[in-house]
C-alpha cells in the first residue's frame, strides 16, 4: 500500500506496446473467457454447487499461472477467489494498492426453451457487424472480470511487474445478494485494504461512450406465498365461492401501485428526499445523451407521475414483480382452483430506505389485505442498501481520464436502477473509495435468455484498464 | 330397443342374491379398479397417450370377458370404448335400451411433490373409519364407471341375462372438453341410440344422501399470454420504467370482478335470466340440508353479491383462474423483468350463454386494458354450453327411487358448477333422456393432489345400479 511514496518513477510504461499486446492475445483470451462462461455457475441454484467450486478453481488456477499468489477461500457460502501480486512484481509498499472486484457466479438460465443459443457453449458468430458470443456471465459479469485480468497479464508480459500493488477478488454469490461478503471482509480486512477498489461490473452509457456509475440502488428479494384454507379444490364444484389465492395475489399486485404510479404501501417513501434540482438538471442533460434507451421499447411501461424516466431509474423507488406461479402449469387445461399462489418481488431503494424496513412495510402491507381464513408466508434473502459513491476524486478523475483515451469521447458519470450490494459492503468493512465501471450494453440481454457479449468489447474493455492504471500510476 | 314391449316379464330376479354377489366379489372389484386407477391416463398431456391407449384396451378386455360386444373406437383424439349386450343376453328389441357413459381419462396430476400418496398406485388405507384408496381417477371417474360396469356383471352372473338392451360407453377425453364426440356421436348414432343415457360422472349430496344432478354448467377454457414490447429486461435497468407482463396481467385478472363480485366483462351477463323465485325457494330448502359445504372451508371466499352459495354455484355464471406463470419459476430469485406472463382462465355459464361468444367478449375485455406497445395471444380450447335436464320423468323417478332403496333417504335433485360436455353431445346428438349421478364427495379432492375414494361407496355405488335397474325394469 502506497503510504510514503518517494517521487515518480523513472521508468515510463511502453503503453503502446502493452495495448499491442493486448490485440495480439486477443483469440487465446476469448477462448479462455469461453472455457469460463462454460461452466454454469448460478449461484442461486444448490445443485450447481459443483460448477461453482469448478470456476472457482479455474480462476485461481489461471491466476497462479499468471504468477498471481492465489486461493480459493471457503466461507458461509460460496468461496472467494483471491490473488495478489507478489513482491518482485510490484515494489509493494511503494506504489498504490488497487483492489480489483468481479463476480464468477451468474445468474439461473430461467426457461432453456427462451434461449435460441445454448447458454453455456459460448463461440464466436458475425453478427451486426460484430464478433458476438452468447452465453449466460457472457457480459454479467465472466466477460467484465476477465477485462482486468487479461489486462493486468499484458501488462506484466510487457513491463516486468505491475504498476501498483494488486489485490484481486472474484466473488461467487454476487447474484444472490453476496450474503457471505461481510463476514469475509470483516477477516480478510488486512488483505483487502486499498486505495482504491474497482468495481467491475456495470455498464456503459453507449457503445461508444464509457461511463462509470457513482449511484446505485439498494435491492430486497421478497417471495410471498398466499395459501387458501382449502387445498386444492375441483374450479367448477367451488370456483364461484371458495378463496382463489391467484385472485387474491394479484389484487394485491395490482393495488402496489396508484393511478400514478406511486408506490401504495403505507410510509414506502419514508425517508426519500426529493432529488436535488442540481441532480436533475446534470440528468437532463444526460438525457439528452444518444444512446441509453436505444435498445429497448419503452411502451407500455408505467413510470411515476413527475419523474423523468432517468429519474424513475436512479432516484425513485421502485417495486417489480419478478416471478408468479400459482395453479395450473401442465400442457393441457385443469379445472382447478388452487390452493396457493407465489409472487416474487423485489424492491429497489434509494438513500436512507433500510431494506428491513421496506421487507416489513410490505408484509403488513399484504397481511391487511389478506382475506379471513387465508394465510401468507414469507421469503426473504438479505437486502441492500443504496448506495451513493464520491462523484469528484483523484482516482475517480484517472479513471474518467482513462476511459476518455481509449474511447476518445467523455466519460459519463451515471446512476443505476441496478444493486451491486458488494459496493456497500466493501465501503463500509474497508473504508475504500470504490469506482463502478464496466462493459455491459443494454441489448446485452443479461439476466434474460441469449446473454451476449462481443470481442470488441472484451478488447476495448481490457485495453482500457492499461489506460486507467497509466492514469493511477502518474497521480502524485 | 324397446318398441312395442309384451307385457312385464314373468321372470322376476332376485335382486338380494345379486346384491350379495357384489358384496362377496368385492375384493376383486377393487383389485381390477386398482388396476384402472394404476394407468396414467392423462387425456391433456401429449406423452400420456400411451396409457390413454393401454386404458382403453384394457378396459374393452374386461368388457369382453364379460360376454359384451366390445371394441375400441379410433377418433381423431382418444379412442372411445364401445360395449353392448348381445341377444342371448338381453332378448333385445323387446327391453329398453339403456346407455352407460363413464370417461377413463384423468385430469394431470399438477405437482408431485404436494400428493402424499402416489398417484397411480392405489392402495387400501385404514383411515377415518374407512377403507379408503387414494389416485388420480380413483373417483374422478375410473371409481364411478366401474360401479356400472361391476353391477352388470353381477346382474348377469346372478340372472344369467340383463334386464334390459345394455350399451356402455367409455370416454378418453372428457378432462379436456369431449372434443371428437360431438363426431363420434353422429357417426355411431344408431349403435348410441337410447330411451335413456346414465352419465356417471357425478357427486352425492353427502356421504349419507344420493342426488341426481339435473342442471350443468358450460364451460370455456382460455389462455390468455401477454408480452411486452422487449424479451426479458434486468430487472434493476428498466423495472422502473418498461413494461412488466406480470404487472399488467395481475391488474387485468384484478380487475375482472367489481366490489360486488360481478364480472366487470362488457355484455357478460347479457341473456342471463334471472333465477327463477322456484328454484331459489328449492334451492333455498336444499341449502338448509347438511353436508354439501362440509368438507370445504369457504372464508376467504368472494360470492356474487345478492346471490346464495348454491345460486353463485349452480345458477350465475363465473370466472376462475386456474393458472398463472411468468418470470422466474427457478428456486433461486432473479432480478428479471419478465417477457410476457400467461394466465388460464374459465368460465362457468348458465343457461342461454353462447361459449363463442362469451370467449370473445373476455378477449376483447383483454384487448381494450392492453397498454400500448403489448401484445396478447389467446389459446381457446371448445367450449361447452350450461345444460338444463327433465327434473321430473319416468326414468328420473325410477332412478331416485333405485338410490333411495339403496341409501335409505330421499334422493335430492342438484345442479353443479360443474360440466360434463358430453351431456349437451348426447342430448343434442341423440335427443336421449340424461341422467346424471354418481357417488363423489367434496373432499375426494378430484382435480387435486390426493384424490380418493373409498371401498364402501364403490360396494354401495355398485349395489344403487341394481337397485335402478330394478326399478326401470319395472316401469310400464
């Protein structure tokens, strides 16, 4: 860790020859991305355990190759791969620590009969002018992670040694809300410590136009489950007057929301404060960017009175329903009236909402309006909180300036609809500045069927870590 | 058939022996309904065709054994199975002819996990002071058809010879709407030809009390799929503000009935009379009888305003939701704002409702709440209309005379919310008297996980044919 750092080194980094080399490898580090995006590591599913363990390995046996020292830590859940460059690579002690975050895991592939490419046989197809890969973690986040990876191996090829001391760390339970991430920081603090910690894993304003996102939204996962008193029942002999749990859930789906959008749960905005006018405007004018909304057909969606859609996004908090299943799910027709049905919700929050808080207002929410006789039961995974990170630093202004070389146009510091709960837990358990950049465009199809990323992304992506950390090293 | 019949046999059976003969064959009944109730033969499900057709030749063997002309019939869906009695055994044209209908399909058995028992290997369970058997089918309808056919083969095996022109007639695709009978009727015509049809497919009043039920319900099954303008988003990047299938589909199912209870369906109701003050006085009297609601727990439950239970059940039409999906069904949570949701709906009618039109009306309702940029798609499968029976005829009275013999108490005249589109096929097919009974209780969880039927009432069903056929025999 840089703690008394004498005057700038001499030697000046051969960046030239560092992005060479970087397009030179370009073929051998897609197919290692595709040996990684091959083995299904979702998280959220007990029985791919196995696969998560698999690409834990794998990661950790890749970076020792690359001459990181490397391990794969156990912990409550799934493990953490860790690597960090050792003393002949780096002059540790010198130079700043930069901390490198991404996340193995990926999210479950939903409905196989969605996917029209196999989700985990990644290979390169020319499409729309570009070389596209498809795969689940093939942009969330295999494709993000192996960026800094692929770069920080160039750079060393070319240089010798790293231009500041690395600590990586590859987490395996980003898409179920990272619930063994405090308790691993909390040991692993010393190890941790940093200047500054890149956080990789999000998107870019365009593709064209680098971002890096300084406001993210707190996320609760909520499943609920409302029974009748009866079990199943024959629809015809008691469908006109015995309970419907899938007409009681979705009145209560349907009232979440007023006329105008606004959430209805009692006291849901306790503690919102208005967006400041000055973040307003600075949105205005983002909105008036190209790019954001290309990808996506925004009709029929239902945005809060009085908010632009950026600030719907990034400021408002906002309820979706993810998941609902109740009855009949066979090929043919059944007449049945169930005897329960399942919702899952979750919740993105801004500034001071505590996740608790938002849990319980919603289950009293649905509690008071559950008809007599009938019983709910609730699910919930921990919850995170939103997340406002330095929108002025040194390190953040490297960065910006980074991005801006590779990609010749400005940098756009953005907000998110989106949680990256690790970002909370790293700020608080390490006192870090931590900076949210990444590769992902909105046609990536993340978390949806056909996840896609490009060669030319993974290139660019990876380049521009040379021009960040040549950006990091010349900070006084 | 009976023409011009002689005056009435002089032969009169011994009705005690033959009911003795069910009593003492029943073990074997129930091993050979055991093996019925052990094929999966589920009439909706594609990959069940296999056991459809292993039910149909198994069931066409029993009959032959037991001396009728038997055969199994291809249609353009499942095969029907035929059986009549042959002239030695009937000095046919000189008796009336009676028609037997029972279906051997069953309805798929949705969730595994949530039956107990295994759902086709019955078994006898000492339980509630009964002998009970639990499968899907096992009353639903493979226990109610096996009573008719256990009863003729003790009546001939007692009388040598029946009392009357037997044709019986085995359904494979009742539990999905009887769509090829309609044809199948009208090529067979001649061989169905009847004085009187007894469909088996009914419930008792109580575990104490028999019924004939003289009025049905129509029936109409749709699916209704609605999709957003975008496959499956990130939940995080645009719940806030695109358009989420779930939401929309929850507020359209909300919406389908007012704070009374009334569909909301523009012209739902049109050709609906009212209830005549009769039969809400009868219907009245019926309800102060015990036993119809015991098995089923009714709070929570939403009755049509202005209307009994018995009125919203047998005499306005309804709406029940049978099924929804959509997003994530995985059992881990994913930040996914789904690509489209899928509801199943049906509709109980009454009376002068036209299936078609009634099917329209609720899609144009769809249509016209779809926001913009959405689209909708609708999987309809045949319809069947409301059927009014004769609650007073020759016939009717010699059968609720037969059941009060048997049971010991008055036979009650019902209606159901049910439907049995096969009544409306032979009524308007062969201009056949119906008759409707059957011995299902409420808690036999037809439809539903654990469906079962007990020992006793397949004996006491059994013995209430040979009571009616005593009966008809005797009429003038």
């Amino acid at each position: 860790m840089k703690q008394n750092r004498p005057e700038q080194s001499a030697i000046v980094p051969d960046i030239d020859t560092i992005l060479s080399e970087i397009d030179r490898n370009l073929e051998v580090a897609t197919a290692k991305l595709f040996d990684l995006i091959s083995i299904p590591s979702i998280s959220s599913e007990p029985e791919s355990k196995p696969a998560i363990e698999r690409a834990a390995a794998w990661l950790e046996r890749e970076l020792a190759v690359m001459g990181f020292a490397a391990e794969t830590v156990q912990t409550a859940g799934h493990p953490v791969v860790m690597a960090r460059s050792t003393a002949g690579d780096d002059a540790s002690g010198d130079l700043p620590r930069l901390l490198f975050y991404g996340h193995y895991d990926v999210q479950p592939i939903g409905d196989r009969d969605q996917w029209v490419h196999p989700p985990f046989e990644p290979e390169v197809i020319e499409e729309d002018g570009l070389h596209r890969f498809y795969g689940r973690g093939a942009s969330d986040s295999k494709g993000q992670l192996w960026t800094f990876i692929e770069a920080l191996r160039a750079w060393k090829a070319v240089e010798g040694q790293f231009p500041a001391e690395i600590v990586i760390m590859l987490e395996g339970e980003e898409e179920c809300g990272s619930p063994s991430l405090p308790a691993f920081i909390d040991i692993r603090r010393d190890d941790l410590a940093c200047d500054v910690a890149f956080i990789c894993d999000s998107d870019m304003w365009s593709p064209t136009q680098p971002a890096i996102t300084t406001q993210l939204k707190g996320l609760v996962h909520e499943r609920v489950i409302i029974s009748a008193p009866n079990p199943d029942l024959h629809s015809g002999h008691y469908g006109a007057v015995a309970a419907n749990p899938i007409r009681i859930l979705s009145t209560i789906l349907a009232g979440l929301h007023d006329d105008a959008g606004r959430v209805t749960i009692d006291s849901f905005y306790d503690g919102v404060r208005e967006i400041p006018e000055s973040l307003r405007a600075k949105w205005r004018e983002l909105s008036r960017h190209e790019g954001l909304f290309d990808d996506v057909d925004l009709r029929g969606g239902s945005v809060e009175a009085g908010y632009s859609l950026l600030e719907a996004m990034w400021g408002r908090p906002t309820i979706d329903i993810n998941g609902i299943t109740g009855g009949n799910q066979g090929p043919g027709e059944r007449s049945v009236l169930p005897g329960s049905a399942t919702a899952r919700i979750s919740f993105r929050l801004v500034a001071a909402q505590d996740p608790e808080a938002v849990r319980q207002k919603f289950r009293d929410h649905v509690r008071a309006r559950l008809p007599e006789g009938c019983t709910v039961e609730f699910v919930g995974a921990d919850g995170s909180s939103a997340v406002m990170l330095s929108q002025d630093s040194a390190f953040l202004r490297a960065t910006a300036r980074g991005l801006e070389a590779e990609w010749d146009t400005p940098t756009i510091l953005k907000g998110t609809g989106g949680a990256i709960p690790l970002v909370q837990h790293l700020a608080d358990g390490l006192g870090a500045e931590c900076i949210v950049i990444g590769w992902i465009l909105g046609n990536d199809a993340i978390h949806a069927p056909d996840e896609r990323y490009d060669v030319e992304r993974l290139r660019r992506g990876t380049r521009s870590w040379i021009r960040i950390l040549d950006e990091v090293r010349q900070l006084p």
